[in-house]
C-alpha cells in the first residue's frame, strides 16, 4: 500500500492504526521491502536520512533513537531547483541539514565518531524534503519508518567543505522562507554533533546487514522544526562555514 501511495501520490490510512501490532522491526522490514521494489523498478540507492535526532521530537514521540531511510538518486534535487508540487510532492516540508559524503565504506558494529571524520570526503550544506504517504501526517514512529523515514527529496550545496575543517557542532544554519528568516539552529541540535548521528546509523544499519557505501550522501538530521512548503514559496538554508542551499517549490 505505500508503495501504491508513493507511486500515486495519494496518501494511505495510518499503518499504526490498520494494525496496531506492528513493531519497529515490522516497520524497518517494510521499509526495506519498498526499498527492494523501487531497485526493481530502475532506482539507485544515492545515500540515506537520519530523523528524529532532536531530544524534543525523541520526547514528543517516546522513544530513545532516531530512524533512517533510504535517498535515491532520481530525488535530489539541484541547488537552487524547482520542485513540482503537481507530481514531486504531498504535503512537503523543508529541514536544513549537513550532508555527510563518504570515501570509503562505513560498516557497523562498533563505528565510532573517529571513524566517521576517516571516512568522510567532505561535508556540505543541504536540504531534506520531508514528505508523508500517510493522510495529513498523522504518523507514529512505525509509520515515519515503514514509510522510508519520511524521505522525499533532497539538495546539496555546491560548498564541499574538509570535515576536519569545521567544528560540526557548532555550525549555525538559519532557515529562510521566501525572504524571511523563520528557524535557526545549530549541530548541537543533531544529538550534539551530527557526526554521532552518522555513527548512530552506521551501527543501525548493520543489524539489517545494510552498509554505508563508498560515495553515499548522508542527511544527518534537522537542525531545526520543519515549516511545510507550499506553491510559490522558496526556501534557503544559510550555514556558517558550509555556504547556502536553495530551492523553489512551484
């Protein structure tokens, strides 16, 4: 059924209350067999999401880790583009983000923040563009992941900037709405450093014998809430030290 609704953009009933047996590793088996499909159907895995990495959206929901998802690359978006609401989009909206890209493969148990920093090229400025396949986001922790983390599409700036380069926890990013500046944040906010999310996922992964690939884009996770988008708007993240990233919703 979500992959139904992806495909047609018409959104479905709330998984947790079709059944309320579903269980996070229910929801992950989910998740990976729409992955599973979408290869079928031609896609190619360009990197994956982090969600759910403030302290407050972990309270709001009651839980005590984030989630992920899968990207791929027919939904990135270049710096500066359009989105089509007509045929892109739900209900989308917008998050500033650091984008890990990685040299070398990044294999869980045990990856620790070290690891990380060694096998990251660079990282850059990005946006996540959060959609939702369940009616009016009424969402669960089962149903965000079933529904590959809420991932829709994403951009990345042209600024790649060395890892070491940079104290990632305390990059700033100042999220504008068509002019107007309406969050700010800083890393500390991606559980204090967004390289411990990136090592989150890293081990995650490894319990569903996923790897993090060589070449892969990492979505850390939000620095801030996430204002819905609607026609017309433009929206443009502002990093300290990672430059600015930009899209136009039409």
């Amino acid at each position: 059924m979500l992959y139904k609704a992806l495909k047609s953009r018409v959104p479905m009933d709330i998984i947790s209350e079709i059944d309320r047996e579903v269980t996070v590793d229910d929801a992950y088996d989910i998740q990976l067999l729409n992955v599973k499909r979408a290869l079928e159907d031609g896609e190619i895995i360009s990197g994956k999401k982090i969600g759910l990495t403030s302290k407050g959206m972990q309270e709001l929901l009651g839980i005590t880790e984030p989630d992920y998802g899968h990207l791929y690359a027919s939904t990135e978006v270049q710096n500066g583009g359009l989105v089509d609401m007509d045929t892109q989009a739900i209900r989308p909206k917008v998050e500033g983000e650091v984008a890990f890209v990685l040299k070398e493969d990044l294999k869980g148990r045990g990856i620790t923040v070290e690891d990380v920093y060694k096998a990251t090229d660079y990282v850059c400025a990005s946006i996540e563009i959060v959609d939702s396949r369940i009616k009016d986001w009424k969402i669960k922790l089962v149903d965000t992941i079933a529904d590959n983390g809420s991932s829709s599409l994403y951009v990345l700036g042209d600024k790649k900037v060395k890892i070491d380069s940079v104290s990632l926890p305390d990059i700033e990013m100042t999220l504008y709405k068509n002019g107007e500046a309406v969050n700010s944040g800083s890393g500390k906010e991606v559980l204090g450093n967004p390289a411990v999310s990136v090592a989150w996922l890293a081990n995650k992964l490894c319990e569903y014998g996923v790897t993090l690939k060589k070449g892969e884009v990492i979505l850390s996770g939000a620095f801030t809430a996430s204002p819905e988008a609607f026609k017309g708007d433009v929206f443009e993240c502002v990093f300290s030290e990672l430059g600015s990233v930009k899209v136009e919703f039409r």
